[in-house]
C-alpha cells in the first residue's frame, strides 16, 4: 500500500519547502519554457495555490477509486479545453518528482519515487481518459470494468 508513503512524504515535503509549487513551476518551465504560454489566466499565486490544492486532495483521496474517477475525469476533459497534450503530463510529471525528491533530500529513495510515479500515472491516465463525452478524445474508448 503505497498511500501512507506518499502520505507522509507529501507532509515532510510542505512542511520543509511550503514554496513547494513555487519550486515546481520554476523547474517546469526552467526544462519546458513553451508551456508558460498554457497558464497565465490567473495569477501564479492563483495557480501555485490551485496545484497544492489539487495534489491534497488527491493524496487525501487515495484510496477512493469513485472520488478519483469523477473529479479527475471532468478535469482532463477540462485540461484538454486549455490545449494541454497528452505529452505535457509527462513533463509536469518528471518536474514534479525532481522537485519532490530535491526536498527530500536523504529521505528520497527508491521505494518513495516507485509510489509517486504510480499515483502520478494513474492520475494523468484518469484525466487523459476523461469522461469521453467530448468528440476527438482518441484515448476515450469506452473503458471495460472487470
Ligand atoms: C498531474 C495532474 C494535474 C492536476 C491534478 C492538475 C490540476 C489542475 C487544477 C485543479 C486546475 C484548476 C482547474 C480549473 O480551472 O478549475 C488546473 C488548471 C490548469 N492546468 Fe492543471 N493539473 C494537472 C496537469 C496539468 C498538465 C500536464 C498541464 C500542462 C502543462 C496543466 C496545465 C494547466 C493549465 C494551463 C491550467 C489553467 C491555468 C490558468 O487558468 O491559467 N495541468 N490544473
């Protein structure tokens, strides 16, 4: 069960860098300066506050597959609409874990960046999937539950 470890290094993480989304945006647009020109609607306080908003209760909400599915779902939907690629989550993906493990310091490891990554897809696939009510969502086949 990977919750409890992203648990607790999100907390270790905003309690030793509370510019957590500061640092992250740097480094994102430091490695990927084209994709400054997606944001910009709102302040960058306004957003770096809207991202750690979006990560807690994601964290928080780990374990609820239903929460999950119906918030991320109409958010990429939403994403697309604000010409974010299915590329693009990579990118913000890869930043983010650099900028969670350069907080950690020693305290990153292996185990740390195996439960980040996997939360990390599975949360970038929900919002690429979306709800597929949007014509032109090639990856929004409808899903099969087993
Ligand atoms: C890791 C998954 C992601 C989460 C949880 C997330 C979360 C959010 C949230 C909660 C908002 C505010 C939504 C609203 O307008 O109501 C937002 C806006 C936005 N996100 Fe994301 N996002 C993610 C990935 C991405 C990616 C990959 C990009 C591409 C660079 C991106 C670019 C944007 C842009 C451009 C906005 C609108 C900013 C503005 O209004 O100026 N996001 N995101």
């Amino acid at each position: 069960m990977t919750a409890p470890l992203i648990r607790s290094n999100f907390q270790f993480v905003i309690q030793t860098a509370p510019d957590l989304t500061e640092r992250f945006y740097a480094l994102l647009f430091e490695r990927s300066p084209h994709l400054r020109a997606l944001f910009g609607r709102r302040s960058e306080k306004a957003q770096a506050e809207m991202l750690a908003g979006a990560l807690i209760a994601v964290i928080d909400h780990l374990e609820d597959p239903v929460w999950l599915a119906t918030t991320l779902a109409p958010l990429g939907d939403k994403h697309r609409t604000y010409g974010v690629t299915d590329e693009m989550y990579g990118l913000v993906a890869a930043a983010l874990l650099s900028t969670l493990a350069s907080v950690s310091g020693p305290s990153w490891n292996p185990g740390l960046e195996r439960a980040w990554h996997g939360a990390l897809t599975f949360v970038a696939t929900t919002m690429i999937n979306g709800t597929g009510v949007h014509a032109g969502v090639s990856a929004a086949a409808p899903q099969t539950t087993v």
